[in-house]
C-alpha cells in the first residue's frame, strides 16, 4: 500500500508521496511513487501512482513513449507537445490502457487484478495549473476549487486535517504543511505507509521549481512537526470538559432527551425483540 496526496491552490501546486511497497508481511521494500517531468519555461508535471507495483512502474515507461492522434494525418501528442494538462492527461489515459491490453489478462489468469491509481498534475505554457486522478480504466476527473485535493492509496487516516484546513486561498507553505500532517497521521496509524517520502511545491507560473525534498526519519522539521502535532491535539483534547452522567455542575449535559429519537432499548429476556 502507499500514500499520495496532491492539492491545488492558487498560489500552486503541492505533491507528496510515501515509498513504501508491501507484497505480503515479509516484503516489505522502498521504491518512489513520484516521477518529476519539468521543461523550464514551458511546462512542469508530476505524476503521483498508488496500487500494483509492476503495472504503475509500467505506466510510467509508456507515459514517455505514449502518442496519440488525432487523425491520420495529424502530429502525434505527447507530454511533450501537449497544449494542455488534458491532453497530457489523456496520453497517460492512454498508456494505461495500453498496459491493460497488454497484461489484464494474464494478471487475471495469475489472480491479479488490474489495480492502478495515478495523480497527475502541473503546468503548461498558455493556461493555468490543472490536477487531474486516473483509475484503472484510463478514464479520470479534475480537482475544483471545492475539491482542491486528491488522494490516492491509503487515504482515510490523512482526510480529516485536509478537508477541515484546506482552501484554494491558503499560502503553499501551509498547504505543504498540511499534507505533511496529513502523512503524519497515515504512518502513524498504518504500517503499509512509511519513509522515505518525496515533497514537491510548484508556484504558479514558475514552470519549474527548486522545492524538491527527500524527507527520511531524521529530517528535523518532520521530527518538530510529529512532535508539535501529537502534543497539540492532546492539549486540545484534554482542553474539552469530559462528559458528565450524573447531573454535574456543566453548561453542556450529555444526558438529555434527542428531540426525533427513544433511547436505545434493552434487550432483558430470550423472549424480547427489537420490532
């Protein structure tokens, strides 16, 4: 399993990926899941992929080589000459489903599924940044500013600090910040998620960026963050009153009646039923 996540903001764009790849409890190894393609002053694109490990390593190759045509007579489109992210985004739709026509089937033969997710996003020359995430079929959707993020793999123990912070408006510093708290949260709660992790931070209109970091166990700002993270959300939870049951002195009473519901019933006797 892994964990990727991507946001985009209006000052930018931030990327952020585990390196951990587990084939079973005795395998576990390190390989990168994101893949940097940078053109300065022309275009800036990451690629994020989260799922089997030979099927996205495959994708990846063929995303280089990957044409599409228009027409017969028209000049092949790649990630190269693309004219916008959607068009860089359907090539890789493309290679991922060259991929699937070429190993769905044996995969299934073997017991394997086709299980590949992608976050692929960045910048070309004539229009804004744009975020896009694939499934396995090759088909994909686009981030919105409702909807300024996408995660892929192991994504639920990272969701709740994105969805209560993030905005299209907050600076890249902090959105960087965040989904390191977000990262935090997955290796603290999953085994499948680990380090290395790779941090990338595009700001509009750069088409390139120096904002490129391999963060390991003894990095001092994740150390400070882990630190800092863990001890505030203890102060703030010990900073809420505790329930009290048996009629305490509070402004706030667990115990009343809810205004649309019985309480649960107890079950006393074999004989008794819920309806």
């Amino acid at each position: 399993m892994t964990y990727c996540v991507a946001i985009k903001l209006n000052a930018g764009l931030v990327f952020l990926s585990d390196s951990r790849t587990n084939a079973g409890l005795d395998q576990i190894s390190t390989f990168r899941k994101m893949i940097v393609y940078e053109k300065p002053g022309d275009r800036f694109m990451v690629l994020l992929s989260a799922g089997n490990l030979s099927i996205s390593q495959s994708v990846r190759e063929m995303l280089q080589v990957e044409q599409l045509k228009e027409y017969d007579n028209s000049e092949p489109i790649t990630i190269w000459n693309a004219k916008s992210m959607f068009d860089a985004t359907r090539v890789l739709g493309a290679a991922v489903r060259h991929v699937h026509e070429r190993d769905a089937a044996s995969l299934k033969q073997s017991g394997v599924d086709f299980n590949v997710s992608l976050i692929f996003g960045g910048q070309i020359a004539g229009e804004g940044m744009r975020l896009f995430q694939m499934y396995s079929a090759g088909n994909f959707i686009e981030a919105t500013a409702e909807t300024p993020y996408f995660q892929i793999g192991e994504s639920k123990y990272g969701k709740p600090v994105l969805d209560r912070v993030l905005t299209p408006d907050i600076p890249l510093n902090e959105a960087a910040k965040c989904a390191l708290v977000s990262m935090d949260s997955t290796l603290k709660s999953n085994l499948s998620v680990g380090l290395p992790l790779d941090l990338v931070v595009y700001e509009a209109n750069s088409f390139q960026t120096d904002k490129v970091v391999c963060i390991d166990e003894q990095n001092p700002y994740l150390k400070m963050l882990r630190d800092n993270w863990g001890g505030k959300l203890r102060e703030v939870f010990d900073s809420i009153e505790d329930p009290l049951w048996n009629g305490g002195q509070t402004h706030v009473p667990l115990m009343v009646s809810a205004q649309r519901h019985q309480p649960l019933r107890k079950i006393g006797t074999p004989a008794e039923r819920l309806i």
